[in-house]
C-alpha cells in the first residue's frame, strides 16, 4: 500500500506528515490530529526503518481514529484496545484478500493487465 501525502475521510482533506521525532518527543509511531486535520507518522526509530507492515498498520490506526472522530464516538476513539487491534484486523484482511495493497488499483482484478482493463 503505497501511503498517499494527503486522504479525504469524512469530507476532510488529512495531510499525512512523516516526522522521524515522533518517538523522541511523545513515544508513539503514529498520531491523529484532529484540529489540524493531520496524520503523523514515524518511518524510523532511532534511524532503523520500520517495516512497510508496521508503517500501513499505523497508518490505518489512526485513520481509524479520525473515521470515529468524524462519528462522534469519542468512547471507541480514545479506546486503544479497540483501535489497535481493529486496525491490525482491517490490515490483515485487506491484505489477505489483496485489497487496494501492494501497488495494485482499486477495482483492478488480479492477473489483469492494461488491455485487459481497457477492454472493459
């Protein structure tokens, strides 16, 4: 899954920011900013990258946190013990089902080529 610089989720535009410090300064490897309208998230700790895996799970974590944000369900989105384990069964079946993931467009069907699709 390629990370895209901005996303839009519930009618918001979210900028996602890569910020190497984030560890450093609050101990975590991703953020919601709702006031902002940001995602930050931390590719390396203490200059070792983190997997592609770890990076796309954080991300989808807290996309989960502005998707409950964006419902009003501040109880689910301050509940950590929902949201991880939430985001690492949404990326496992996007994943496992090779959805939207490792470079492949939405509503391409695996096997598929441009001809093919073009044909459609």
């Amino acid at each position: 899954m390629k990370i895209p610089k901005e996303l839009k989720i519930i009618g918001r535009t979210i900028k996602v920011v890569v910020d190497d410090e984030l560890t450093n300064r609050n101990d975590t490897y991703g953020e919601a900013h709702y006031r902002y309208d940001k995602i930050y998230l931390q590719p390396r700790v203490k200059g070792i990258p983190r997997t592609p895996q770890s990076i796309q799970i954080t991300f989808l974590h807290e996309i989960i946190h502005f998707i409950l944000e964006g419902l009003r369900e501040s109880d689910l989105r301050n509940n950590e013990k929902f949201v991880g384990p939430f985001s690492e069964v949404l990326y496992q079946v996007l994943k496992d089902n090779k959805l939207c993931f490792d470079g492949e467009e939405h509503g391409k069907r695996q096997g598929q080529g441009k001809k093919a699709q073009n044909k459609k």
